[in-house]
C-alpha cells in the first residue's frame, strides 16, 4: 500500500469516528431535554378538576315559626360531586334538624334567635370543606306583653296587654283574663273574641272588673286559631304575685 492510500484510509477513519460521537453527543442531548421536560410536567401542579365551593344561601334565613312546619334547602356551586352537609357549631332550635342533603327542616318547639355554622363537602372529603355562618330566628306567631301591668284601683283590678300576630296568617283569636283567688276561685276581667289580622303589631286589649276583698292572681290567656291549616297559636302570662283588693264592692 502506498503512502498516499495509507493517509486516505486514516483521514477515513477519522471522519467516521467523528461522526458516530457527533451522532451520540446528540442523542444524549435530546435524552437529557426529553428527561428535563417529564421532570418538568411532574413537578407542575395538577390541574383543578372544579371551581371552588361556594354556599349560596344568605346569612339570614327567613324566620319561622313555632309548632308550624318549616323546610329550607341549602345549596350550593362549585365542586365535581355530590355535596355533604352537617352543623359544625352552635345549635338549630330544638325540633329542627339538617339532613346531609341539605334539606333543613322540622318543627321549631320555642322562639328565640339560633345561631349556627354550617359546612358542605364536595364528595364527603373534609378537606374540601366549606363553612358559612346563619342567623334563624323564631317568631312567636302570637304574643301578648302587658302594656298597663294588672294592677288595683280601689275595689277594681284591671289594665292592657298588647297582642300581636306576626304569623303569615289572619287568625280568629279568643282573649281571656282571670283574677284567681286563693281559694281557686277564678272570675273573668276580661274576654274578646275576634279575627286578629296578620301583620298586626301591638293592639291594646284593656281589662278590668270590681272584686270582693282578697287576694288575686291574674292569668292572661290568648289563643289563636287558623282553621283552614288547622294550626293553633297560644301565649299565656300571669301576676309574679297576688294582688290586694283591700276596699269592698
């Protein structure tokens, strides 16, 4: 072999091992870059399945009513599955209950204003939860309050009581007072029998009648009537303590 065909195949060799290390140095670069984009994507935050969750309903309910049926629905947005609800704190009024559908519902036994929280979770998980405060207040349908306290006036016992409906309903209303002595004795002072309408707010009923010489307690009855929803108000007060007719009829 010659000089020159001896250099030729080494010149050859030489452009043939520079291209197989060109070929891998590029390989092991697009291997690094596809390895950098996956550790990339792996390291990226999930993205979110839904919107978050949202209570819709106001932080006031509307009132209800005792002894009277009251439902309410509470509802929500957001999330990707079946909502869970339950009371986290404070207390519903006693008759009342939330089921885990939402729906709230019962018979509230006594009025005041109750106070709670309430929380919702997407698909049961706690660490979806969502919490909102609410505010029911129950009404007494029917109250009665003393505007003039029962008191003596010679040989008479008398006075007023406001009476008011905040019912949805006009209500046919019978009006009772008793002076009840210690003997048991009970005289009435007192009687109305009318339709109270709904809305009203208090309306003065006097009372009043003469006794003989004693010692009485009053008892203030009211009860209210809606025949057509066969629902019956009721609200009753009395004198802390006797009261002295000390001067004769």
């Amino acid at each position: 072999m010659t000089k020159v065909q001896t250099t030729r195949r080494i010149l050859k060799l030489v452009l043939l091992v520079a291209g197989a290390v060109g070929m891998a140095a590029c390989q092991f670069a697009g291997s690094g870059a596809a390895r950098g984009e996956l550790a990339e994507t792996e390291g990226a935050p999930a993205p979110q399945d839904g919107q978050a969750v949202v209570i819709e309903n106001d932080s006031e309910l509307p009132p209800a009513y005792p002894h009277r049926l009251y439902e309410l629905h509470f509802h929500a947005h957001g999330g990707v599955s079946a909502f869970h609800w339950r009371v986290e704190k404070g207390a519903l009024p006693p008759g009342m209950k939330l089921d885990d559908s939402g729906l709230l519902r019962g018979e509230p036994e006594r009025p005041g204003e109750f106070q709670f929280t309430v929380s919702v979770t997407d698909g049961g998980n706690r660490e979806s939860a969502v919490q909102k405060g609410f505010i029911l207040r129950v009404v007494a349908a029917l109250a009665i309050n003393w505007k003039v306290p029962a008191r003596v006036n010679g040989n008479r016992i008398e006075g007023s009581v406001e009476v008011s409906n905040t019912s949805p309903d006009d209500m046919d209303l019978t009006f009772v007072v008793l002076a009840v002595a210690g003997n048991g004795r009970a005289t009435a002072i007192g009687y109305q029998h009318f339709k109270l309408r709904r809305g009203t707010v208090a309306m003065e009923l006097p009372f009043g009648e003469t006794l003989p010489h004693g010692g009485y307690v009053v008892h203030v009855d009211a009860v209210g009537e809606v025949a057509p929803k066969k629902l019956i108000y009721r609200d009753r007060m009395e004198t802390p303590r006797p009261l002295q007719v000390t001067v004769g009829p």
